[in-house]
C-alpha cells in the first residue's frame, strides 16, 4: 500500500508540475504577443502625431504668411524668407523626432516581448528540471520502501 501511494503522488506531482511550467509559458507567451502589439500601435501612433503635427503646422504657416503679408513684407526674400525656411526645417527635425521617439519606444517593446519569450521557456525547463527531482525521488523513496530489513516498520 505505501508503495503505490508513493508512486500516485509521485505521478500527480510530476504532472502538476508540467501542467505548471506549460501554464507559465502559456502565460508569458500571451504577455509578449501583448508587447508586441503594443510595439505596432506606438508606430501606428507615430503616423497620427505626425499627421496630426503637419496639419497644425501648415496652419501656423498659414497665418504666419497672411501676418506678414498684411505687414507688407516680401514673402520671397529677406526675413520672411528666412523664417519659412527655418519653420521648414523645424518642421522636418519634428517629424524625425517623433519617427525616432516611436521607433525606440517600439524597440523597448519589441525587448520587453523577448525576454517575456525567455521568462517563459526559462519557466518551462524550471517545471522539467522539477519534475526530473519529482522521479528521483519517488524513486528514492521506493528504493528505501524496498529495502528494509524485514521486520522494521
């Protein structure tokens, strides 16, 4: 009878232990698919601040242009000219700012999905290597079961 109690629990542990390590995985699988498209929607975000940083930009450009043309200033030369150039070229760093601020956090994100992969396959060996303990020492236990002198409980 303690034999096969032994071997009963033994074979329960070692398989809530799989079960465990599967679940674990399962979970921070799940965790990086979740990163990951976290990591999409910050590009998909970049595009709208973008856009969203155009529109407003050619409407300041826009009333800058009226304003000095109401003060009567050459558009094509001078100050003026200038000051559209310099917007221009504000604009352009903007936008290659925004674009590298969403690439790096997309990146930081895309890591973050790696190591919940690594977190998850690490999970998994550690439920193997638990259940490799589990059988040996069931085993160990069968083998003292086994060889007792006769006549010892």
């Amino acid at each position: 009878m303690g034999a096969a109690f032994t071997v009963a629990m033994g074979a329960a542990q070692y398989k809530a232990q799989g079960e465990i390590g599967k679940f674990n995985q399962r979970v921070n699988n799940r965790n990086a698919l979740i990163l990951e498209g976290q990591a999409e929607q910050l590009e998909q975000k970049a595009e709208f601040d973008i856009a969203q940083f155009e529109k407003n930009f050619i409407k300041i450009e826009g009333e800058t242009k009226v304003a000095l043309a109401k003060s009567g200033v050459v558009m094509d030369s001078g100050s003026a000219y200038n000051i559209m150039l310099s917007n221009a070229y504000e604009a352009q760093l903007q936008e290659n700012l925004i674009r590298y601020n969403s690439q790096v956090a997309a990146a930081n994100k895309m890591e973050e999905a790696n190591f919940a992969r690594i977190k998850g396959t690490m999970a998994r060996n550690e439920s193997k290597l638990a259940q490799i303990q589990t059988v040996a020492q069931t085993g160990s236990n069968l083998y003292s079961m086994m060889n007792k002198p006769k006549g010892t409980v």
